[in-house]
C-alpha cells in the first residue's frame, strides 16, 4: 500500500534569488556517454561537475572509459556505478582502483536495470556496503531518491532503502519529478523519517523533443523503452512549441534552498545531451537574477 505523504512545505521564503542563483553556479550535469556526449562534453569549462549515466545496453566499461576521458580534460566526474553490473568483489575493487586512478573521488551508486544481477550486488544497498570496506579513494557517494511512487516499489519500502543507505552515502539525488508541491511534501517527510542526506532535485535542462527522441533510440532498445517510460512527464511537455525548460521548476523550489529543515544542496541537471542549449539558460539565468529582473514568487500549501 502507498502511504500518504503528510508531510508538506511551510509558506515561508527562506532562499530566493541568492540561494537560487548559487544552485544555478555549479549544477552537476548529467551526460549519456553515446554518440555526439564529446562535444557536448566541450560546452562545460574545465572545474564543472558532470555526472557519466551507466545501463545495461552500453555497459559499465563505457561509462567508465568516457568518465576518465572527460577527468582527463578537467571535469569533476561522478560516474554511475550499477550495482548489478558489477560481477564481483574483485571487480569492484579493480573498479575503485581504475577511479582513483583518475582522480575520480566520488560516484554515483544505482540499484541498475540489469534483468539479472552479474555478481553478488543486486541492488545498490549491496554495493554500498562492500564500497565500505575496500578502503579509501571515494570520498563522496550519491544514491537514487524517489519523490514520487515507483511503479514497482512501494513507498514505505523506497523509504527504509534510504535509510538503509544512509551510513554510506553522503547525498541523494531525485528522480525527475515536474510537481514542486510534491517534492517538498515528500521531502519533508523523509526528513521526518531520519533521512538527513543532503539533496540534488533532478530536473531536465532544455530539451527538444525531436533529439530526446533521437538520443532514446542510440541506447538501445530495452534501454530505450526504460528511457521513455523513465521520462513520461517530459514527453508530455515536450508537445509545447519550443520544448521545455525547466524556468517554472527551479522558480517554485526557489524559496525552499538554504532552508535547513528541507536542505537542499542544489540542482542535478539531466541533460539528455543537450548540453549547449541547457547551458545557454543556465548562463542566461543567472544574468537575468544578477540584473535583479522580477521574478514570481511560488510557494505551496499544505496538502490535504
């Protein structure tokens, strides 16, 4: 059963344009290591934090492949690591090593969409608990947060797993979620609960329909289909002229950052490799909150 989320935001603005334009400073980027990821790779200067996706389709040696080479160019690279793409305990250790090899000191850790695990790791509280005692090198880790009901887990579940993997990560990063109201309703009751994880919201950047299209089917078909399903809120914003962005989101989240009670450490934009308009409107934001240009003001109420 699917618990009801009590929990809900104050009508307080606590953050603003400040906190607003410090989260929109220093994003974490999501790229897919496909076709064309180079170039859109290149519209990020060197010190940016950009995160390398991993599935079963293009395997855990592309992410980590592209993660290096993009470590190599100056990027502060989080890879994902999918729990049920690692075959073994040596595995992951070669794994950790070839990391730190790069200077990659942080890792994005995920349950994965293998239909059957390769080793011993079938889900990323496994991962996470081997992670722990291959000694030093990762020094942050994120895991996956659910603000709205997975269609296969139950609510209650998604929420002991957070718990569960809290001794061994140090933030959580949501899963797109295009509701602000629920987000912070959700958020505030995981931290109810005992999730203290700092939190990334995940949002989508500016996305074309035509190329969300086009990058779904260069990740295979299974993945593909994953992708889609993954990203149904986006596909029915997309039918907008012009494709979507993400102005309405961050505007309504705005009043929230810097609130310790939900602590929000910033934003994780999904690029869907659409790296160069995402960061024309990013870098036009923040001019547009530097001039000071009015801005609405979107708080939530408490839900029945």
């Amino acid at each position: 059963m699917t618990q009801e989320r009590t929990g809900a935001p104050r009508r307080v603005a606590y953050g603003g344009g400040t906190e607003l334009l410090r989260s929109l400073s220093d994003p974490r980027m999501e790229i897919i290591p496909i076709e064309g990821a180079r170039e859109q790779a290149g519209h990020l200067a060197p010190g940016r934090r950009v995160t390398v996706t991993c599935s079963p389709t293009l395997g855990l040696k592309r992410t980590l492949s592209f993660s290096e080479e993009l470590a190599d160019r100056g990027l502060r690279v989080v890879p994902h690591i999918s729990a049920r793409l690692v075959e073994s305990r040596e595995h992951l250790r070669r794994v950790l090593d070839r990391l730190d090899g790069h200077g990659i000191g942080e890792m994005f850790v995920v349950g994965g969409d293998a239909k059957e695990p390769a080793g011993p790791f079938p889900c990323a509280g496994t991962l996470l608990r081997e992670m722990s005692g291959v000694g030093p090198g990762v020094r942050e880790v994120g895991v996956t947060a659910y603000p709205e009901s997975h269609p296969l887990i139950d609510d209650e579940v998604l929420v002991q797993a957070l718990l569960d993997k809290q001794p061994f990560a140090t933030y959580m990063v949501t899963q797109i979620c295009f509701d602000p109201g629920a987000i912070l309703g959700w958020l505030s009751e995981v931290r109810r609960r005992g999730v203290e994880l700092p939190v990334y919201i995940g949002l989508p950047g500016v996305v074309d329909r035509r190329k969300l299209l086009r990058i779904s089917l260069k990740i295979g078909i299974g993945d593909s289909a994953r992708f889609l399903r993954q990203q149904s809120g986006l596909a029915g914003r997309l039918i907008k002229p012009g494709g979507y962005n993400p102005d309405r989101l961050i505007e309504s989240l705005a009043p929230y950052l810097g609130d310790p009670d939900y602590n929000i450490a910033g934003f994780h934009i999904n690029t869907f490799n659409q790296v160069e308009t995402t960061e024309k409107w990013r870098l036009q934001k923040i001019e547009s909150l530097e001039k000071g240009e009015p801005r609405p003001n979107r708080l939530f109420r408490r839900r029945a």
